[in-house]
C-alpha cells in the first residue's frame, strides 16, 4: 500500500469483509464491491471483523471489528482469485 500510494496511505482506511461471508468462490468479489458501494453512497465503511492484534511491521489504518461513519470520495476492491484471476476496480462519487 505505501509503495503504491505513497505518503496518501496514511490517511486511507483498510478492510476486508470475507471474514464475515467466507470464500464465495467467484461471489466473494461481488460482495466486497458491494461492500465499497456501500461505503461509497452511505458514508460507512465495513469493519475487518474478528480482528484481534496488529502486526507491529504494517502501521496501515484497518478497520477493526465495528464499521466506522466517514466520507468515502473513492473506494478500491481487491479480488484475488485462484490461479492468478485477480481484479482491482475503483469506484468514486459523482
């Protein structure tokens, strides 16, 4: 995140909702955009439920556990799928 957004990642929010859905094989990418279009339209992002200790190595701001209300302009979703099918898509208000 830092190599690619620089200083900006200080001030970008980080999470991941698979904990709470599990692996929907190709549906997981689905439900995680639309947990960013979520973000995007009502201003919450979703937690990274059962979060539990942060790595002391990675100083990024991950959502822990409990959404948190904020203005959300853009919002990237990270798919990595097996054998290599990844997918970023980035979103943004009008």
């Amino acid at each position: 995140m830092r190599e690619v957004f620089g200083a900006h990642a200080d001030r970008l929010m980080i999470s991941s909702t698979k904990s709470m859905h599990g692996h929907l094989i190709g549906g997981t990418g689905a439900v995680e955009m639309l947990a960013c279009i979520m973000a995007v339209r009502d201003g919450i992002v979703a937690p990274t439920s059962y979060f539990t200790a942060r790595d002391p190595e990675c100083d990024l701001d991950v959502v822990p556990n409990t959404a948190r209300q904020a203005q959300v302009r853009v919002a990237l979703s990270n798919a990595f799928a097996f054998g290599g099918l990844n997918a970023v898509l980035a979103l943004r208000s009008v």
